[in-house]
C-alpha cells in the first residue's frame, strides 16, 4: 500500500460519533482535507468539525450543512463519505455519483446488494470511485490469519465460530428500526461475514435466526454458513448479541478449529492472537516467522510486513511422517485506538488509489461488499427459530 500524493476536499454527510473519529482518525493524512460536514445539529456538525481540528489545526473554514444533499451538491468537494444511517446510503450515493463526486460510504452500503450493485454499476460508468468502509481486513492480525489458514500450518480448517456481545444501543435509536437499519446482520455483520469470506470462501448456504424481545427490538441474531473453498466447506456460526450493560466489557472472539490445533483471535478491532496445535518443526520455525512480522505499534501500512513475510518465507510441505510437537503462542498488541485509526486510515488510503488508477481494485472491493451484504441477507431471518417438539 502506498500513500496519496494528492489531496482531497472531503465532505462527511452524516454528523454522529463515527464521522467524529473518522474526521479525527483521518485528518493527519495528506491526502485528507475535510472541507464540509453535513449534520442536523450545529453541535454535532462543531463536534465532528472539533475533532478534525485537534488533529489538524492548521486548517480552518470548514462548511457546514445541514442537509446530506446540500453536501452533496457543493460543487468545490472531490469526495463523499456517507455516515448516515443504512436507509439512506444508496439514495446518496446515487445522488453523489451523479454529481460527479467520488464515495466512500460506512457499511453496509445499502439496505440490499441490490441497489449497492446499481450504484457500483453507477460508479463504473461515471468512472467515478465507490467502496465501502469495511476496514477489518487492514489489520495484521487478520491476515496473519488468512496466511495460516491458506498454508494449512495447523491442517485444515474444520469449524469456525465468532461470538461477538456488544453494549446495548439506546431505545428509540434508529438501530432498531429495521427499516432504517436493515437488522443487526446488515448494519453490523457485514464486517465479520467479509473476514469469514476472506478465509474460508464464499458462502455456499446460510440460515440464520432472531429472538425477540417483549419491546419489538431482536438483540440476538445467529446464523450458519457453509463457506466453500476449492471444493472444501467449512462451517461457521455467526453470533451478534446487542444485550451487555453498558458496565460491562464487550467481547469479541474468534474460535477456528482445525486438524492439529485451534486459533483464537480477541476483540472487534483485533488485539491478541493465539496459536496452539501439533505441528512439525519446519511449520513451527515457518508460524514463529509469519508471528515475529507482526508490527507492534499500529500504522495504516501494518499489513504490509505480513505479506512481505508470506511472500519471503517457504511454507513446510505437510508431511504425515513428521513427528509433531506441541505448539503455542500468544501475540498480544496494545492501543486499541490507535488501531481502531490506522486500520480506518488504511481504508481511506486504499480508497484513494482507486480514484488515482482506475486498473486498481483494492484490498476490499465494492463487489466484496456487495457479496457482504447478500450474504447478510440471507442471514436476516423473519422470525425466531421453530420451537423442537
């Protein structure tokens, strides 16, 4: 990944929290200019705006405005980051592409692949650049896993299952209006089903379920897809539970059973690896290596160390023979914020190539999140599970 040398007029349509940290994650770029913001509040446009300047304070006279279309049609902006709620996101990005602006829109994109494949048909027509925010796939410790999964070090994988139990958003928050949100698998699932594609394939069935609350709202959503690689599936539960007290710490963990062993990843933004099995000496020497790459201070580049040492290093060739030993290790990183920012950096940067060279496609494309989204669809259930009689 390489940096811009260009810079950008960005507007962020959409003035709540997210468009606070991105303006504050992003502003430190070169590349970044935030130009105007649009929010319904005079405060929660100055807070976004705040935030840009506590990282940027060379640069002042940001517009603002107060409606997400007004943005849009500022005829002085180069780029369009969406950040309002789901529902409105493929009407906006219609309304953008057409402007002639380049998008970058927060997941999912849309409420369907549907209309998100309109818009990237839009976007490839204009020749005008569309992607959406899907950001996990920049982090090292995400590919650290995809090179273990795809070289077999632990044998193949067999089950995967992700658990992730997160704070309960407010009553009354568009959340939890499906109309506007699309249901927890598509507003917040399609960062979790792109890393599940990128490791075990794409997805071949899915099922998925709801339960419901007395209030209407459905905080716990499941779901089992068969991802298909090579002619291999592998199943994966998806678990999403929006319950926890907000005094409560929030967990996020990945569970991958293979063969030989088992290897488990902590946290929504990833933050502790852990690799156990029966391996060889040859694969050890060859996990220790890809482990030892993993950069311990974050950075939007980080990734780039890891697919240095994929490329460098000569995977073992299994042997039944061999004898094993047992192996563990634990990667554990630190500023979680520090993360959250470069991996959203990365994005941006990744976003910026695509307006520069049109023969790029990027880490994750406009199609991967369309893929994300269908998949998210088939998991959305109407109903909670049939009761066994």
């Amino acid at each position: 990944m390489i940096s811009s040398s260009f810079c950008y007029r960005v507007g962020i349509a959409g003035a709540g929290a997210f468009a606070e940290f991105l303006a504050a994650a992003l502003a430190p770029l070169p590349s970044f200019h935030l130009t105007a913001v649009a929010g319904r509040t005079d405060e929660k446009r100055r807070r976004v705006i705040a935030a840009y300047h506590s990282r940027n304070p060379q640069i002042d006279g940001v517009r603002e405005y107060r409606q997400a279309e007004e943005l849009i049609n500022d005829p002085h902006l180069d780029i369009v980051i969406l950040t309002t709620p789901p529902h409105l996101h493929a009407p906006l990005a219609k309304r953008a592409l057409e402007t002639g602006k380049h998008v970058l829109l927060e997941k999912p994109g849309g409420l369907t692949a549907e209309t998100l494949r309109a818009n990237i048909e839009l976007a490839e027509n204009r020749r005008r650049a569309l992607a959406v925010n899907l950001v996990l796939r920049y982090h090292p410790l995400i590919e650290a896993i995809c090179q273990l999964i795809r070289h077999s070090s632990l044998g193949d994988v067999d089950y995967a299952s992700l658990h992730n139990a997160v704070h309960r958003v407010a009553n009354g928050h568009w959340f939890w209006d499906e109309r506007q949100s699309g249901g927890i698998f598509i507003e917040h699932g399609v960062h979790f089903f792109e890393v599940g594609r990128h490791w075990f394939g794409e997805a071949a069935k899915a099922q998925g379920f709801a339960l419901h609350e007395q209030n209407g709202t459905r905080p716990r959503v499941g779901a089992t897809v068969i991802h298909e690689n090579n002619g291999r599936l592998v199943p994966v539960h998806y678990y999403h539970g929006f319950t926890m007290d907000p005094t409560a710490p929030e967990s996020t963990h990945w569970h991958i059973h293979t063969k030989r062993g088992r290897i488990v990843l902590d946290g929504w933004i990833p933050m502790q690896l852990s690799v156990s099995g029966l391996v060889s000496a040859d694969e050890a020497a060859y996990i220790d290596a890809l482990l030892d790459a993993i950069p311990k201070q974050p950075y939007a580049d980080a990734i780039e160390p890891m697919r240095h040492a994929a490329d460098r290093l000569a995977p073992p060739v299994a042997s039944p023979a061999a004898p094993r030993i047992p192996y563990e290790r634990t990667i554990t990183l630190s500023d979680r914020h520090g993360w959250y920012e470069a991996i959203a950096q990365a994005r941006f940067l990744d976003f910026c190539r695509l307006i520069e060279n049109q023969n790029e496609r990027g880490l994750v494309t406009a199609e991967d999140a369309a893929a994300d989204l269908a998949l998210a669809e088939a998991c959305t259930a109407a109903d909670e599970p049939s009761r066994v009689r």
